[in-house]
C-alpha cells in the first residue's frame, strides 16, 4: 500500500529528509517516537495512508542487516533507523570530510577520542534502556484478558472468577517489573556494557555510530570542535544539517541507508 504520509519526531528530522524525500511522501512531526505509531494509524482511519519513521535509540539492539532501517511495525508500515539516531548520519565521516573539508581521519579520531570519553556514560545508559524496555508502556496493564473479542466479557465472571484472573495479571505485571529493576541485573547489565565497550570496540568508527549516542559523540567531540571555529557542537550539527538540505543527492550515495528508505518510499508512493 503507497505511504502518502510518513510521521516523524521532530524539526531537524524534517529539515533534513525533505530535502531529501522533495516532499513524496508528505512529512509530519508526530512528536515523540511513541506516538508515531498511533499517529499514522490515526491517519490511515482517516482514509490517507501513512506511515512512521523513528530513531531506534536504547529501545532495540542494532540489527544485523544494516543495508535498510529496519521494518518496525507492518500496519501501519513504519521504519526505524539501524543507527542509534538521526544525528549518528550527521557525524558519518565520508559526510563530514566532504562537507567541511576536515580530513577523514582526522574526523575519524576525533569521533573514536569522543566514544573513549564517554563509554562508561554509554554503558551506563544502554543498561538503563534495558530496564525501560521492560517496563510499561512496552508491557502495559491490560484491564481485560488476553484474546477476548472487542464487545465480550468472560463467561466465568462470578466474584472468585474476576478476582482471580485481576490478582494474577496484577501479580504478572509486578513481577516483570520488579525482576528488571533487581540492583543485581542491573548491575549486571552495567558491567556486560562496560566491558563490551572497550578500546577495540571504539576503535571501530561503525560500532561507535551503531551503538553511542550521536548527540552525546557530538558533545565529546566539543573540544576538537573549537579547533574547527565551532564553539559548540550545535552549531556544527547545524553546519552539516544545512550541507544535506542543499546536496541531497550527495547524501543519499554517502549514506546507503538513506537511498534504500527513499528507494522504498518511492515504490510505496507509487501508483498502483
């Protein structure tokens, strides 16, 4: 089904893929990367066919195919970045390289001198995304069963029946959310990231952009920054926004992720 309209989270998302999608599909901010999904199904009741891309951020391991964002949701159709989030296409080497005219390994070492600055601080967020996935709303408190029809209620509603089956959800729910936040997993969880980010895990430039924060590689990359006349990383996140905006064809053969979601769009916004 072709997607008229595809939902994202906010202004610099915007700025940049209209430059490069030239307005086919239409874009909207939908806010926050929670509501995308029902935003765009919003949409489609609406009778306009929608869809929605979001930053995968803490909430997903990277996938192991990296050629696509991967498939979030069939229905509606919605897409995630392989990489951490938009801004991690911003720092891709080969783009700042071309667009500043630094040289490549010059970004290089500074993006892998900010990964070694701030691992621990990115270990520590990782274990606690993990925690988050499991807790509410990624696993909400249902207040019916599991696989009753919209207009039903239970056969066996009698006072014993109800309180039971509310005690045990109750029950369920506490547990799942009691066993994420045990101080054992994750501490856990804390020292698994700490030792997987190691000095051969940020040496490779493509794990950093997989796995770090862009916005948190930027501002470890502060210092190095000055060095280039950019007094804070905003205004060179800003620099290399308004560089895509104006070569978007450039990008997309920079960036192959990006040329295979045009491409995809492209075939979905088709006509039939």
């Amino acid at each position: 089904m072709p997607v008229a309209t595809l939902f994202i989270e906010g202004k610099l998302d915007a700025e940049l893929l209209n430059s490069i999608f030239q307005g086919n599909p239409v874009l909207k901010i939908g806010g926050s990367k929670s509501n995308l999904k029902t935003r765009a199904r919003a949409e489609c009741e609406n009778k306009i066919t929608a869809g929605y891309l979001r930053d995968r951020d803490f909430d997903y391991d990277p996938p192991t195919t990296l050629s696509s964002p991967a498939l979030d949701c069939d229905n509606p159709p919605g897409w995630r970045w392989c990489r951490h989030e938009i801004e991690n296409y911003l720092i891709e080497p080969s783009l700042i390289s071309e667009a500043m005219g630094f040289s490549i390994i010059d970004v290089h070492d500074a993006i892998c001198n900010s990964a070694n600055k701030i691992k621990s601080y990115e270990a520590a967020r990782w274990a606690v995304g993990i925690v988050r996935r499991a807790l509410p709303p990624s696993y909400e408190l249902e207040t019916r069963p599991d696989n009753l029809k919209e207009i039903a209620f239970p056969q066996q509603s009698d006072i014993p029946a109800v309180s039971t089956w509310a005690l045990k959800t109750i029950e369920a729910h506490r547990i799942r959310i009691t066993d994420a936040i045990e101080p054992s997993r994750v501490n856990e969880s804390l020292q698994y990231f700490l030792a997987r980010f190691d000095n051969d895990f940020i040496a490779d430039i493509s794990n950093v952009l997989l796995w770090f924060s862009g916005k948190d590689i930027l501002a470890g990359m502060d210092e190095w920054l000055k060095t280039k006349n950019f007094y804070n990383p905003g205004l060179f996140r800003a620099s290399i926004r308004d560089w895509v905006i104006a070569h978007p064809e450039r990008t997309l053969e920079l960036l192959p992720e990006w040329q295979s979601l045009a491409r995809t769009l492209q075939c979905r916004s088709s006509k039939p």
